[in-house]
C-alpha cells in the first residue's frame, strides 16, 4: 500500500507541474468538489482491485478499507466547510502562482467575476492583459489617469502610431511629454473584459511599460490592493 501512495503522490507532483504552467486551469482544478470526485473514483477503483486480487489477509484488507473510508470522512467534512476551503485554496494557490500571475477566483457577488494578480519582485502589480485581442503586459497604476500603451503595444493592438497626433501633455518622471488620445475596442484580464477604453499612446522612448490606468479600473466593479495581491472584480 505504500508504494502505491507513493506511485500516486509522484503522479499528482506531475500534473500540479503540468497545471502550474496554466493558472487559469490550476485554479478552476484545485477545489473541493473535483477533489471530493477523485477521491471517490479512487476508492472505488482501490476497493475492486483489492477484492480482485484477494492477496491479503482479511484483516488487512478492512485496515486498507478504513484508511480509505477515513479520508472519505475528511473529505465530507471539507465539503462542509467548502466555502473556507475555497478561501484558503485561492490563497494557498495564488502564492504558487508566478509574481505577475493573475488566477480567476470566486465572487460573492452573482454574476461577478474577480481576478487576483500577485505582486511582481520589483514591487508593482503587472496584468497579462488582451488589448484588442493581443495578449499586452500592463502595469496597474491607479496614479495615471488613463491606460497609457507604449509605441511597441499599440503597433501590436493594431494602432497606426505614425498618424497619431501627440497633443495631450503627460507628467513623468523625467518631465513633461506628450502622447496621443486613442480608443481601444476592448481590454480583458482573464474573464473580466470592458470596451471602448479611452486610452493614450505616449511617444517612442518615454515609456517602458504600459500602463492600466483608471479608464480601465473605475468601469470595474471594485478594485482592490493586499499585501501581495490587487484583487479586480468585474
């Protein structure tokens, strides 16, 4: 029996590697409900092959039955407390996940929809954003008034920068410099998606990351900031 635990720790040791690479996936995946399934399909499995085999003793085999009847005990009392589960599951899996990762997690609210982002090792909030259905890395700032896309973005969202006109004064760090008013079809963080988001192209060489500014961030429902995490709900 120990080597089959172990047979089936590695086996579960390669599918969280697997998963890992895909938070979206991992996070729908570790809950209590699908947990509450694999088990039970594993003992039901574990109680045929072992009445099949009839290798051991009698004894034995109601020691393994008990073993396994105990972890279905757990479970049921895990299924109980679902919703604390659930909380300490998004936490566990959200410092799993990569600094800059987002996961969707579960809102208390119907028909909302939340993702939580984990802070990068430089300190700030980055999103794996889709802009205009391009998969854009945006640093969450709730300073800057707009979205704000750097040159390389915006040619990639599908903006013609050459016929931009650089009009709108912007504060930085280094100055005062100039970007153009544009608006973007559509900007998605996981499930949550908002259209025509006004947004600014700054010039070449100004800016290093784009930005998800408050045109983007006051159309969600709420937003909010956590020790490691920035929570957004749309």
């Amino acid at each position: 029996m120990l080597a089959g635990l172990l047979i089936l720790l590695v086996m579960l040791a390669i599918v969280f590697l697997v998963l890992q690479g895909n938070p979206e996936l991992l996070a729908s995946l570790v809950n209590v409900e699908t947990g509450a399934w694999v088990v039970a399909g594993a003992l039901a499995l574990y109680v045929a092959v072992l009445f099949s085999a009839n290798r051991g003793p009698f004894g034995q085999t109601l020691r393994h039955l008990a073993i396994w009847g105990g972890l279905m005990l757990l479970l049921v009392v895990g299924y109980s407390f679902r919703d604390e589960v659930t909380i300490v599951t998004n936490r566990v899996v959200g410092n799993l996940l990569p600094p800059g990762s987002g996961m969707t997690v579960e809102s208390g609210m119907p028909g909302e929809t939340a993702v939580r982002i984990r802070k990068r090792r430089d300190g700030h909030f980055a999103a794996t954003a889709t802009v205009n259905g391009v998969p854009t890395t945006m640093m969450v700032d709730t300073g800057a008034s707009t979205v704000v896309l750097k040159p390389a973005d915006a040619i990639a969202a599908g903006i013609d920068v050459n016929g931009l006109r650089y009009v709108i004064p912007v504060s930085t760090a280094n100055g005062t410099t100039y970007a153009a008013p544009v608006s973007l079809g559509s900007i998605s963080i996981g499930p949550i998606k908002v259209k025509d988001v006004e947004a600014l192209v700054s010039k070449p060489g100004n800016l290093n990351e784009s930005l998800l500014g408050m045109s983007f961030l006051r159309r969600l429902r709420s937003f909010n900031f956590s020790g490691e995490f920035v929570t957004l709900r749309g």
